[in-house]
C-alpha cells in the first residue's frame, strides 16, 4: 500500500481538472433539491384531498427526499464517468504504470470520488429537506424530531454509495457504454417497477435503490419493509461492497 | 535493462506474442520493428506490467515491473498519445500523474517546455493535434527523469521537425546512459535513430542484432548494369549470358539490369566474352527497408489486395486505348524486346500501365527502388497488351 497520500492527491487532481465533475455534481444536486421542492410543493396543496390512510401515515421527510430518484442518476453518471475516464481514453495504462499497485489504484480513487460525494450528498440532503419542511408548512416536520435526522444523514448516505456502486460495477463493466446502458435505465425504471409490481416486490426490495432508501423514511408504515431504516441501508453497503469487490477482482485479473 | 525470457501471451486461439527473448541495454536507442499487429505493444505493455504473460517473465532493471521500488522514477513509457482525457488541461493530466510519482509540479512545467507545449500546458488537450498528442505523452515519460523509457511509435503524426527533434531526444537519452526502447514499423526511421534493432514478425523474434550488423547480414548485394542506349540487342544479349551462368538479372524501369548472384568481376567476364559493351557496372547495397521487407514479408497480417476497379474505369473518349499507344509512344528511346521488356518509362505515368510493371519479376516483391510506374493498375487493355509482348 505504497503511496496512498500520492495517489490520492492524484486521484483529487484528476477529478477536479474535468469538467463532468462539476456538471454532474451540480445536476444532481439541482435536480434532488429542486424537484423535492416542486412535489413539497404539491402535496402542501393536495394535503386535504389525500385519503386518510395516506394522511395519516404521510411522511414529511420522505417526501421532501422525493427528488432523490430522478438526482441519484447525476450521481451514478459521475460514478461512471470516473472510472470511465480511465478505460475510456486509455489513460487507464499511464496510471497503472505509475501505480503498479491496482488495490492502492483503487483504494484511492474510492476515496477521493467516496468523500466528494458525501459532502455534495450531505449538502443536497440538509438542503433538500429544508426547502422541502419550510414548502410543506404546517404538514412538515423538524430536524429534531425522533429518526428525522437519522432519516437526512441517510440521505447523503444514500448519495455516496449509489454512487460507489456505480463505480465499482464500472469497473467490472470497464466501458462507459455498457456501463450507463445497464445502469440509468435500471435505477430509472427496472428497479422501480420491480418495487411496486405485487409479484416481484418480494424480491426487489432487497435491491440496493429500494433498500438503501428506507434509510431517508422516518414513518415505516408508509413503506412496509421487513426491515429497518439501517437494516435497509446496510443491505445496500451490501450491494456496495460487492459491487466494489468485483471491481477489484477484474482490475487485477484481467489485462490493462 | 530489460529483459525478456521466452515471453508469450496468447489471446483465446491468437497467439500475439511467442517466445520472445531479448535484451534492451542501457546506453543506447533499441529499435522495437514489425508490421503492424505483430505484438510490439503487447509486449511493451508486458513490460509494464499492464498484461500479464501467459508464460515467460520480463523484467525491469531485475525486478518485474510491479516489484519495482517507485516504478514511475524508474522507467517512464508513452504508450499512447490519444490515452489523455481531452476534457482534461495537458498540465494538469502531467500533474496527475506527477503527484502519482511524488514529482514536484515544478517538474511539469520543465517537461512541458522540454517537449515545447508550454504555450498551451493550459488548454484543454482535446483541441491538440496528434503531433502535439505525442509531445504530450512525451512530457509525461520523461516526468519521472527515468533510466528507462519506452515508446511506442512516438513519431507517429510527427511533421519533420517534429521527427527530427524525437530522434535526436532518443539518442541524447541514451548517451546519458539510460535504456532507450522505441518501437516502430518504418525501418527508416529505425535506421536513423537507433543503435541495435529487435525485430519481430507474428509476435517471434526474427533478429536481435546492431543495425550494422542487421544491414550486413539481411541486405543482398546486387550490381547495376548498364548497355548502350539503342540497342537492345545488347541487353538481350547479356541477360541470356548472365542467366546461362546462374546470375538472376531483372530490368529497372530506367533501362539498366539488376543483376543478383554474380560477382561484378565476373559480369564483367562474361559481357566481355559476349561481346557486349557496358556503360554501367555498379555494385549496390539493397536498403535497410528492403531488407526489412523480406525478412517480415510472410508475417505480415494486413496485406492489400490488388483494387481491380472492375467495372469502374472508363474508356477514353476517341483516340486510341492507352495501352496500344505504348510501344510506338516514346521515339527514341530503346524498344523493349521479345523477352526482355526492359523499356524505359521516362515522362508522366501512362494511365494505361506501362509494360515492365506487368513483367516485375516476382521474387523481387513490390519495393524496387526506383518508384515502380502505375504497374498495378489493372487496366485491361495494358494486360491484353502485355501478353501480346511475350
């Protein structure tokens, strides 16, 4: 493990001389932010038309986290694209020449994309739930409510391993084609539908979206999981870690 | 130093590189040659240790390279000019890898003036063309001021001075002393700049050799041999002499013969005893590149065909065909004769394809020296023609 400071200052340069870096973190948290405000929004006017059952169990903060799944994808795209950077353009053979060391390689691209993430998912996260309180008025909740912050650590949590997901899976993937192709319509769509057809919710919610968003629920009823927030969450840095380990595996195995 | 020991790689059934074993010594520029597709970057990226062998071993300066102490300030590689992100500024890709290595910054700018892209160290390395794209990858093996560099095919879109100034930074490399291992598929370049040559073919070493020694040992000598103008006879006359004594003469396009196999003083004999008079006997080297050609001539993968154009060219508008112009075309010069189509192709290429590029012998390839006439293009007429010369 030779030069983790270096390779880290590398890895930071790296990420901070391109430009998708900016554009996607900025994506995302414009879009988590602004179309959790827009539904806050929505549902402060519909408030009286909802069902009681919805009323009753109707989850503030889980509401204002609505626009996750449409910012998660920004996430996922700089996931991709820093590990896509490498295998996409070749500089891929430059850096494993300067660092022989794949799991160092590795390691510190992990932590440097890892760390930037959970800042810009923390900030989005805080931001997003209090735009999303201060919309939804006398409907909304406060930080200090029981499992609330828990709820909006979570939601920077969630941030960065969707991200680290992606990133690994990358890295098994090693083109950004086949990468963004699996991925965006998965997290968009498939995992989505999988969550809410009858027949294979059973299954799809150990998937690690539908799993890892628990964490941002303060009201369990709303979602009917067989498990809890953090149970919820952990099954997701499940998915993570596998995903990271594969990553690890094909980075060492396979030819540059 | 680098050394191989009977380095393999294979890909599924393809076997890139076989059993390659070879030297790279400190002190002087090595010429990695081949054809394209014939492993020469598999096995620099072996070196690297980017690929793994399927079996044998290579080694840097003792070590395998991912055992190598700070392997960045050891051996520094441009393996690709396109492999830089182009979002990404040409000082800041250097400084990424520079902080890899524990290079100070201060260094990027040195190599960015060394390689002469200070101007543009701030742009983004999308707009560079593919000249600058070399220099940039330059700049990043010499960053880490390593005893050991490696390049693949680093004057590829280079303009002269572009080339002139690589092969002069390879051979100050390694007059400090440092292994210099340069791959390319122009021999010519090769010839130029380095000091020993490593050649392979389908991924099998085929020489191991300085170029001095490659040059004495591949190129055949041969004589040029010149009859009077006018009279062909004469040059019939000697052909049939020197193929009678086991020589093998050709006709160049500009009249003269090629002669192979014979000793000049012994050309010399027998034109005198045939009784014909010489104005021409020379005796020549074939070039580098030639014999480069022929050693690698059956490895190489990608070979054209002949474009036929069947069905594409067009007759000309009235007049005669091309082809029948030939013979009576160009007064004065001497006619080739039955067997003997050594005519002169002086002026512009007829679009019709003259006759000696029909009749090239076959052993002598596609690299005569004198730039061969349009000789394939397959104008059918000129094929009639030929055959009727016979």
């Amino acid at each position: 493990m030779a030069h983790v400071s270096r390779v880290l200052k590398s890895e930071w340069t790296k990420v901070r001389s391109v430009r998708s870096t900016l554009w996607t973190l900025v994506a995302s948290v414009v879009v988590t932010v602004g179309l959790g405000a827009m539904i806050c929004t929505l549902t402060q006017s519909e408030f009286s038309r909802m069902s009681t059952r919805s009323q009753l169990t109707f989850d503030p903060t889980y509401t204002a986290f609505a626009g996750m799944s449409l910012g998660q994808l920004a996430m996922i795209a700089f996931g991709v694209l820093v590990v896509s950077a490498e295998y996409g353009t070749g500089m891929i053979r430059s850096s494993l020449t300067a660092v022989p060391q794949r799991g160092t390689f590795l390691l510190c691209k992990v932590l440097v994309a890892g760390l930037l993430v959970l800042v810009v998912g923390m900030v989005t996260s805080f931001a997003t739930f209090f735009l999303g309180q201060a919309l939804l008025g006398d409907h909304g909740t406060n930080i200090g409510e029981p499992g609330v912050l828990r709820a909006v650590l979570g939601g920077g949590l969630y941030m960065t391993l969707i991200m680290l997901f992606s990133l690994g899976f990358t890295f098994v993937m090693r083109s950004p084609l086949l990468a963004f192709a699996i991925l965006m319509p998965w997290f968009f769509l498939v995992a989505n539908i999988l969550g809410s057809v009858s027949a294979t919710k059973k299954f799809a919610q150990y998937l690690p979206d539908q799993a890892g968003g628990t964490v941002m629920s303060v009201v369990p009823d709303s979602l009917d999981r067989p498990y809890g927030p953090w149970g919820g969450l952990l099954i997701m840095v499940a998915w993570t870690a596998v995903a990271l380990l594969a990553g690890y595996v094909v980075l060492k195995k396979r030819d540059a | 130093m680098i050394e191989a020991y009977g380095l393999t790689k294979r890909y599924g059934a393809k076997t890139a590189v076989y059993n390659l074993t070879f030297q790279v010594r400190p002190g002087a520029v090595t010429g990695f040659l081949g054809p394209n597709g014939s492993g020469k970057s598999t096995t620099m990226r072996m070196i690297l240790g980017l690929d793994t062998p399927t079996s044998g071993q290579v080694t840097v300066g003792g070590h395998a390279f991912k055992g190598l102490p700070n392997a960045p300030r050891q051996v520094g590689a441009l393996l690709d000019a396109k492999a830089v992100h182009g979002g990404r500024s040409a000082r800041n890709h250097l400084l990424s890898l520079a902080q890899l290595s524990g290079i100070p910054t201060r260094r990027v700018d040195e190599v960015l003036g060394v390689v002469g892209l200070q101007e543009v160290g701030k742009k983004r390395s999308k707009g560079f063309s593919l000249g600058m794209g070399q220099r940039l990858g330059i700049a990043a093996a010499l960053l880490g001021d390593p005893q050991v560099l490696l390049f693949d095919e680093p004057v590829n879109g280079l303009d002269p001075e572009g080339i002139l100034w690589v092969r002069n930074l390879m051979k100050r490399l390694a007059s400090e002393g440092r292994t210099v291992f340069v791959s390319s598929h122009l021999m010519s370049e090769m010839a130029q700049t380095a000091d020993h040559l490593i050649v392979i073919g389908r991924g099998q070493l085929m020489a191991d050799m300085s170029v001095n020694e490659f040059i004495t040992r591949n190129s055949v000598g041969f004589a040029r041999v010149r009859t009077p103008e006018g009279e062909p006879e004469q040059q019939e006359k000697l052909t049939a002499v020197l193929q009678e004594a086991g020589g093998q003469p050709q006709p160049e396009g500009d009249g003269a013969l090629r002669v192979t196999g014979l000793p000049l003083p012994h050309i010399s004999d027998l034109a005198h005893h045939a009784g014909v008079r010489l104005w021409e006997l020379s005796p020549h080297q074939a070039s580098l590149e030639e014999a480069y050609m022929r050693m690698t001539q059956g490895s190489v993968d990608y070979r054209s065909t002949v474009d036929e154009r069947a069905g594409l060219q067009q007759q000309m508008p009235g007049g005669p065909l091309p082809g029948q112009q030939m013979p009576g075309g160009l007064p004065g010069t001497p006619m080739p004769g039955q067997h003997m189509p050594g005519a002169p192709v002086p002026g512009p290429p007829m679009p019709g394809g003259p006759v000696p590029g029909q009749q090239m012998p076959a052993q002598q390839g596609g690299w005569a020296p004198p730039p061969p006439p349009p000789q394939d293009a397959p104008n059918p007429y000129a094929r009639a023609e030929g055959g009727d010369a016979r």
